[in-house]
C-alpha cells in the first residue's frame, strides 16, 4: 500500500452539529470506524490529505491513531449536496490478508470494429479481493470486436486472488451495428413523408 494512504488520526471526544462544523472549520472531517466487533472510534482526520486519496474508489486509510496502526475501508463518504465538502465518513475496520466485498468500475480500452456501436451495460463489478490490493479498476479490451460480439462478467479478467461476486451472466459489453441502427431511422421517416402527401393528394380531388 502507498505511504500517501498514511494518515494520522485524533481521536474525537465530543459531538453533535455544532461540534462537527468547528472540526470541519479547521480543514478536517470528522469520521468513525467500525467493524470486528469493536466498539466504534470517532476520529477527526486532515481534510486535504483524505480528500486526495478518496479520489479513488474503495480507498484504505492507514491510521496512525495515538501511535497504533489501524487499516480501514472507506466505505461511505458524506457530503454536502450544494458545496459538495466532505462532511464526514464511515470507515471499517480491515485486516491485511483479509478479504472484503467492494464494487469496482469497469473500465474499457480499445476501440470496436468500424461500423459498431459498443453498449457499456455493467460500469461496475461486485468483486470479493484482499483489503489491500483493491484494484482501482478492471479493463476490459474492446479493441477490433465486431458486431454481435458480448463480454460477460465471467470473461472479465480479476485480479489474482479475487473472486467475482455479481451474477457471471451478467452482461458488460454488447457490440452493435450501427448500419442497422441508421437503416431503422431511414425507414421510420419514409411512412412519414407518405403520410403527409396523402392529405394533399385528397385535397386535390
């Protein structure tokens, strides 16, 4: 794991609206960590540093709190509608080696035959991977498919040691003509030119 997800953490004794709108002031979130049984740990955590890492999907926070190291998932991230500030996190406890359920992006590369149209069904991919080689995302090469080609969950390439979660059926990427798509346009606008010129026509007589 990157010495950038290091962070130090201070322990939080007081609470409420008001408590959390001076944390927050003073550039840092308030944020709690839980899971293993334990009790939970309310924290306050430097704002910039957090949110440099939470860039990314499925981030681990390496917490120095009060000199003990403490691995941890962010798993929810709250923020403001308007502002979009972070205005808090819940974070759980991991272990290294441990295994943890997370949805990772699907990310494609390449480019389809000429002629195609590339459907992208599944952004995501429930994987079950270790805490600490969560990837940011998978790739899924398109590059030459041709038309009526379809990828799978189950074709998609995980990290080793992962195991897929969502349904392997489940459709990712499905390639389509675009000819056919152009040739359905031309012949919905034929009836409707006939259609008008009938009324001109009953006109007449």
């Amino acid at each position: 794991m990157a010495d950038d997800n290091k962070l130090t953490a201070e322990v939080r004794t007081s609470f409420g609206k008001g408590a959390a709108r001076k944390i927050r002031a003073l550039n840092k979130i308030p944020a709690v960590i839980y899971g293993h049984g334990t009790e939970p740990q309310h924290v306050t955590l430097p704002g910039h540093q957090v949110a440099l890492i939470i860039r990314k999907s499925n981030a681990i926070l390496d917490l120095d709190i009060n000199g003990k190291s403490q691995l941890a998932l962010v798993k929810d991230v709250q923020k403001d509608p308007v502002r979009q500030i972070i205005e808090h996190l819940d974070l759980i406890v991991v272990r290294k080696g441990e295994k943890v359920t997370v949805d990772i992006a699907v990310r494609l590369e390449g480019e389809s035959a000429s002629g195609t149209s590339v459907n992208h069904d599944a952004n995501t991919l429930s994987v079950e991977a270790e805490a600490t080689h969560i990837p940011e995302f998978l790739i899924v090469s398109i590059e030459g498919l041709e038309e009526g080609a379809q990828i799978f969950a189950k074709d998609v390439t995980l990290p080793e040691g992962s195991t897929l979660i969502t349904d392997p059926d489940v459709m990712v990427v499905n390639i389509t003509g675009e000819s056919a798509q152009d040739l359905g346009e031309t012949e919905a606008a034929e009836p409707t030119e006939d259609a008008a010129a009938e009324p001109a026509e009953e006109a007449a007589e």
